[in-house]
C-alpha cells in the first residue's frame, strides 16, 4: 500500500486517481488546511471506489506511528506542504515548520517502520533564475524565497539520509516545473482559496466571468511576444510520471532526481489565447508591472525522465485550457455533488 500525504489536494487528488487506475493500493493522509473532503468521493466517481483518508497531520508522530503499523506501506508519495512563495515570505516559520518538521517527522516514522522509498514533491523554484535553458538536473541551484528554501532543504535532507544508509533508500525527488489543468471528468482540478496567485486559475476565473480582467505582470521581458515563458505540465501527466517513478526505483535503489516538464516554453498570452479558444470566451487583460521574483523564461529539459522512465507529457496546451474549463464551468461536479 502507498501512503499518499497531502493526497486531498491538487496534485494529490489526480495522484489518487492514477494510482487506482494503475491498481496501486494507497491511503491518503491530508490535515485539509489547503483541500476539503469533499474532493474524496468524486474520486470516487472517477475511480469506482471513494479513497480511504486519514484527517491527520504529517507532524503528528503518534498518528505517523499509528499508521506505519497498522498499514503494510511500500511507499510514501509526498505531495503535504505549503506552496505559496508570497505567503512564505510572511510566514518563513510556518513554511519551515510545515514542510521541513514535516519531512523529518515523516522520514523517521519511515525509517522506524523499514519503509524506505520514497516520491518527493520538488520544484522548478529550486533553480532559481537559470543561466542558460533549457534547465538541466545538474544546473546550480539556488532560491530566492522561504518556500524555495524548504524544498531546497527537503531535497538536501534526503541526500543526507540516502548517503547515511548506503544502498537502503529508494528516493526519486521529483522537480515539477508548472502544474495545470484538471482531470478530463471535470470533478476534479485546481481550487484555489481567495485570489489565485497562479495565472491558470486566475484566466479561468476572468473567463467564467468571476474576475474581471487579467494582469499580465510585464510585456517587456525578452522572449517573443514580451511577456514570462513557463512550461506547463498538465497534472495527469504529473500523475502519471509518478507512477513511472515508483516502478523505477522498485528496480533502482538509490537517490532520483527528475525535471517533469514537457520542455516546451508557453507564454502568458500563448496561454491566453489558448483559453480563450478552448472556452470560447474572451479573456480581458490589462499589461502591469513586471511581478518582483519573476524570471522571463523558464523550462525543463525533459529528457533524463523520459531515458530513465520512459515516460514523457503527452497532454498539450489545448488540452489544459479544454480541461480547466470543464472543470472551471463546474457543471460536472454540480451533477456530482
Ligand atoms: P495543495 O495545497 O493543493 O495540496 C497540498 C495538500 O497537502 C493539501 O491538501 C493540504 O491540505 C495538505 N497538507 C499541507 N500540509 C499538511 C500537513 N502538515 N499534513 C497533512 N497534510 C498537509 O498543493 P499542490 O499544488 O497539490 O502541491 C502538492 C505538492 O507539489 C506540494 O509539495 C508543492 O510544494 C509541490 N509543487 C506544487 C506546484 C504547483 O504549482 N502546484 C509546483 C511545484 C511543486
Ligand atoms: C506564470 C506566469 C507570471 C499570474 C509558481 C511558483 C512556483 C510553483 C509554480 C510551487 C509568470 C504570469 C501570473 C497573473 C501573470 N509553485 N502571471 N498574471 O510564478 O512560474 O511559479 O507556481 O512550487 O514555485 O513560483 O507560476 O502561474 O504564478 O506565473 O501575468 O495573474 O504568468 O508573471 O510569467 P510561476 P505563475
């Protein structure tokens, strides 16, 4: 059985949906203070079986020490932690209590029980601003954020418990680069809390009419049309990576670590145009300041997981657009609901 933290949330919940589709066993541990229950049972409408969830905290050891034995886990996948740069710079502490305490609880818990492999959720953020791109897995690293640092740090630590135990670990530490899109069905997808932070939601959110227009945070960067390149990733590739992940280091024991992006760059108004075809409503924007912490250009080179795991995203930009429509326009999980 695999134990999913933070299995509630975005990434977490279409994690859910292709373990089952992959026959994996798993159980989800979520504290819900980004996500809510009701997510579980419309997994269940994709899955035909609603997931088995533990309300917990990743920081709490009795609970950790509850489950690793009443459980037979083969695997954690780690998706539980807090994700919002603007927000660590606030609340540095809390980032660090949340996401860094909460991997040393959960790494000893682990090595307590003899579980011993492990997905973790890393980020393209660990990069910072790249010197050339596209960005490979031994470029410099270096944040520029509280966030940035505990993913940093996370990476760091498990290094260090790999490096202690020789040849007992299994580690794939995963570097997602932008995470989009929704799971086909509709009922399930990003949903963010207050103003998204993030451009995906917040295009959605202006195209269903919910916000009237979309900043554009700088047109004068150097990169075709002027505005910020990302690489998008649709979330069921993300998934899906995953569990090519965990098949790989079933045969490879060691330490992993892996860009998951497509090496495709998309900009700020590709995506637009992009949403605006696939919801067939007009996207407003208006062009503002470059946003502080933004680099102009940002992408994977994908090719080290597509060597090692035969796996590479498959999903285009219209396909993200098609799909957080389907999920912003919410008709799906009213009929669910
Ligand atoms: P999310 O906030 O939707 O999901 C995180 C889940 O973890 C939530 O359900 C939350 O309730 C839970 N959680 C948080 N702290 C917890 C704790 N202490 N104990 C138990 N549960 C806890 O975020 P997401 O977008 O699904 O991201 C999942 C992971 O991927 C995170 O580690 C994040 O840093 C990483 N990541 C996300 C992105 C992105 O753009 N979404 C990009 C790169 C990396
Ligand atoms: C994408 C592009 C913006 C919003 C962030 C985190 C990173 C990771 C992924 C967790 C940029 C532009 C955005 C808006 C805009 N999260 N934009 N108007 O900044 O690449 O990465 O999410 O690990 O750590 O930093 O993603 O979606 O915020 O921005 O013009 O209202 O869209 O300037 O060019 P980002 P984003």
């Amino acid at each position: 059985m695999i134990l999913v933290t933070g299995g509630a949330g975005y990434i977490g919940s279409h994690m859910c949906v292709a373990l089952a589709q992959a026959d994996e066993p798993y159980l989800v541990l979520d504290n819900f203070s980004n996500s809510h229950p009701s997510v579980l049972p419309r997994i269940g409408r994709i899955t035909g079986r609603t997931p088995e969830c533990v309300h917990g905290d990743v920081r709490d050891v009795a609970l950790l020490q509850q489950l690793f034995a009443r459980y037979q886990f083969t695997a954690v996948i780690h998706f539980a932690a807090l994700k919002a740069v603007g927000e660590s710079v606030r609340e540095p502490l809390a980032y660090y209590d949340n996401n860094v305490a909460g991997t040393v609880t959960l790494l000893q818990a682990m090595r307590q029980a003899g579980v011993r492999q492990l997905v973790f959720s890393s980020s393209a953020t660990v990069y910072g601003e790249p010197a050339s791109l596209p960005i490979r897995e031994d470029f410099p690293l270096m944040a520029t954020n509280p966030y940035g640092w505990s993913k940093l740090m996370m990476e760091q630590m498990l290094a260090d418990v790999d490096a202690s135990a020789p040849g007992q670990w299994r580690i794939a530490r995963l570097r997602y680069f932008n995470p989009v899109g929704a799971h086909e069905s509709g009922l399930i997808g990003e949903d963010p809390q207050g103003v998204p932070n993030n451009l995906m939601p917040y295009v959605a959110q202006v195209a269903s009419g919910r916000r009237e227009f979309l900043n554009v945070w700088g047109n004068d960067y150097p990169t075709p049309d002027g505005t910020g390149q990302r690489d998008y990733i649709h979330v069921c590739d993300l998934a899906e990576g995953h569990v090519a992940a965990l098949r790989y280091l079933r045969q490879h024991p060691g330490l992993l670590t892996l860009n998951l992006g497509t090496g495709r760059p998309v900009s700020v108004l590709e995506m637009v145009r992009g949403f605006e075809q696939a919801s067939g409503r007009p996207v407003p924007y208006q062009v503002g300041p470059r946003r502080p912490g933004d680099v102009a250009a940002c992408w994977a080179d994908p090719r080290l997981a597509e060597r090692l795991l035969g796996w590479r995203a498959r999903r285009d930009v219209a396909a993200m657009c098609q799909d957080v429509w389907r999920w912003q326009d919410g008709v799906a999980r009213q009929l669910a609901d």
